[in-house]
C-alpha cells in the first residue's frame, strides 16, 4: 500500500463515520460505536431546539400558537428527520397540525398564505406560484404612480 492510498483510505473511513455521526445527531440513525449515547441524546436534543427556534422566526404564528409547548411540538414532528431549512420544517409541522385537526386560527392562516403564494410538495423547495409573483409586480407598478 503507498501513502497516497493509505490516505484514501483513512479519508473515506473518517467521512463514513462523520456521516454515521451526522445521522445519529439529526436523521434518527444510531449510535455509532464509540460514543456515548446519553450525550448524544442531549447533543441531539440541543439540535432539536435550535431547529425549533429557527422555524419559529419563519413561522411566529405557529410557534405562538403553541406556546411553551412549540420546542416539544416541533420536536413530535421534526425529530429524526433530516433538517430541510426553517421553512420547509414548520410547514411539515403545520401540516401535520392540521392533518390532526390541532392548528389554532392564526396559524391556520398563516399557513393559508404560505400555501397561497407557493407550491410545497413537501420534498422539495417551496417555489412561488406564478399568478402571486405577477400579481405582486403589478402591485409594486402601480404603488410607484
């Protein structure tokens, strides 16, 4: 074996077992051998939380609306999946909401917007609806007469 394989070698084990660890920490995989389980339980609550805060800011009537319980609600619905931004994971968790019949009014209509000015097949990025985009540069035109 020459060094440069040797090297190879060692990259590919070291990127098989970060990405081992990265699924542990936010996709629901498990413990990879070597760590211990009750701090990365913790670790990967910490990470929960702060995903849940990030959605709150892109969400705040969903977040409000469940109030001290939004970090747990988030977390129903968010934990062992991998993040996908702020956005697409309070609609995931606005949509379950309201699948079960547990979305308040405000949040409800903040999801009618959203649901409104784009399409969220809940795989990829939301993208604008073409009507909403037009309809606002024809706004923005006739706000600058």
């Amino acid at each position: 074996m020459t060094p440069a394989s040797g090297g190879a070698d060692e990259r590919s084990g070291l990127a098989a077992r970060q990405a081992e660890l990265v699924a542990a920490l936010v996709a629901g995989g498990t413990v990879p051998p070597g760590f211990d389980a009750t701090r990365l339980d913790a670790t990967r609550r910490a990470l929960v939380r702060k995903r849940a805060g990030e959605a709150a800011k892109a969400w705040p009537l969903l977040a409000a609306s469940c109030g001290g319980d939004w970090p747990r609600a988030f977390a129903a619905h968010r934990a062992g999946h991998e993040p996908v931004g702020a956005l697409r994971d309070g609609w995931d968790v606005a949509r379950a909401l309201q699948r079960r019949g547990e979305l308040s009014a405000g949040a409800a209509a903040e999801l009618a917007e959203r649901e409104f000015a784009f399409r969220y097949d809940g795989q990829g990025d939301p993208r604008p609806r073409r009507g909403v985009r037009f309809r606002r540069s024809v706004a923005k035109l006739l706000a600058r007469r």
